[in-house]
C-alpha cells in the first residue's frame, strides 16, 4: 500500500462496496413501508443479491491479499527471513490481514444463502469487526513516520471507527434506515481519503510529496476532511431519494394497471349481465 496505487485500490473498493450498500439499504427500506412492490421486494430477490455481493467481496479481498503478497517488492507469503534474522515487509502483512477479514464478510454472505438457519446479524457483527480490525490496524502503522504521514492516517483511522462503532450499536437499534445510511457516510468516507491520502503522499504526477514539515497543510487537511464527509452526506440522500422515488413510481405503475384490470373484469361482468 505504500505507493499511490496501493491507495487507490481500496479506496476503490470501500466506495463502490458504499454506494452500493446505500442503494441496498434505501431499497430494503422503501420496500418494507411499500408492500407491494412484487419481485422488487421478494426474499428470492435479495438472496440473489447477497450471494453476488458476497463473491464480489471475496474478489475485491482477495485482490487486494495477492496484490500486496505478490508485487515485485512484495513479501511473497514470507513472514520472517531467517538467513537475515529479520520480519519480511510486515507493512504488506498489515494489509492483507485487513483484507483478510474483510473477505470473512463475503464468505458470509454465502454461507446465508446456502445455509437457511444462518443468522442475518452475523454478517453485520463480521463488517463490524472487520472495520475495527483495520482501525486497530492502521493505527499501529506509522510508527516513526512524519507528521503529515501520521496526521493523514489518524483522520482515516477516525473515519474507519466511527463507522464500526455504528455497525456495533446498530445491533442494539435494530431496522434504523437512518443508522445504516449514516454508517455508509463513514465507510465512503474512508473510501475517498484513501485516494486523498494517496494524492498526498504519493502524487500520481510523479511531482514531490507534501511538505511534512508545514502546517498550514495539515490545517488544509483538517478541513478538505470535512469537505469529503458532507460530499458523501450528499451523495447518501441523492441516493436515498432516486430509490425511494424508483420503487414509489413502479408502485404507482403497478397499482394504476392493477385498477385497469379491475376496471376491465367490471366491464366484462357488466356485458354478460346485460345479455
């Protein structure tokens, strides 16, 4: 991960995976108030889902594991160099047991489909503990580094927190749409200061890396932070409201031709009266 593409791959993976568990959200809500909304609200619907979403979560894990393990100066699966008496790229360890356990969640994902006893709240605790696992992971990974390195990062390991830490309490407030969505503001959060990150530390344009030393950028930081969190406050209710407006405009179809075929049936009983 210590180069810009090494940035940009997770923050790839933790905005799209965002986006996407804010539609699923929104529409498992819109759903549930609307009844009757046929196919798009069926159980066998969202169990197609799950099991998509799980393998798709075993791809994105998985490609983030082999990445680090396996680029040139990668440590190709080996922990300790005996011959050198020293731990081998512990960095690449670090990200790929975050990864690791964020894979558990997709495995999860498809063990419910296969298995009917499985308990829904299990995936839920598994992305909660997999967040805390890279909070806590990230915060032990720039030890002796300079100040911008750290500063940056903390802001990502708050990020990476609060949104665990709502995963956590959604097990006490159970079925709040508000919780959900506000978790999803936190995990695209970290999504796009992981590309922030990169474009600091690692400029794509080959140009020198942030001064460390001055201020004045980590006040920028402090600030273009907040910035990244109310785009993805915005991002979540423009979301929130295309799905909501989608499945109450299909209800609307549904129930105008439902009436047609009432009003049909009626006309036909009203003609062989008649005869």
């Amino acid at each position: 991960m210590g180069s810009f593409r090494g940035h940009a791959l997770p923050g790839t993976f933790f905005i799209i995976m965002g986006i996407w568990w804010t539609i699923k959200c929104t529409l498992k809500y819109a759903c549930k108030k609307h009844k009757r909304t046929s196919y798009l609200g069926s159980k066998a619907l969202f169990h197609r889902i799950d099991i998509v979403e799980g393998i798709t979560i075993i791809c994105m894990a998985l490609t983030g594991m082999l990445g680090e393990q396996f680029v040139t100066e990668g440590p190709h699966l080996a922990l300790y160099n005996y011959k050198e008496g020293q731990w081998v790229q512990l960095l690449s360890w670090h990200h790929s047991t975050m990864y690791f356990f964020f894979g558990l969640v997709g495995v999860a994902n498809i063990l419910r489909f296969i298995i009917n006893s499985f308990p829904i709240s299990l995936i839920k605790l598994l992305l909660s503990n997999a967040l805390f696992v890279e909070a806590f992971i990230l915060y032990n990974h720039t030890h002796g580094r300079e100040v911008l390195d750290i500063f940056v990062h903390q802001l990502l390991v708050l990020a990476v927190f609060v949104a665990a830490l709502i995963g956590f309490l959604e097990f006490f407030v159970r079925n709040n749409v508000i919780v959900e969505l506000l978790q999803m503001t936190f995990i695209l959060l970290q999504g796009s200061w992981f590309w922030q990150i990169g474009f600091v530390l690692y400029p794509p344009s080959g140009g020198p890396a942030w001064d460390s030393m001055d201020h004045d950028n980590i006040m920028f930081l402090s600030i273009c932070f907040c910035w990244h969190y109310t785009l993805h406050i915005v991002i979540v209710g423009v979301i929130y409201a295309f799905v909501t407006w989608l499945v109450k405009s299909r209800l609307k179809r549904f129930c105008s031709s439902e009436v047609g075929l009432l009003k049909n049936t009626e006309r036909e009983q009203e003609s062989e009266e008649e005869m």
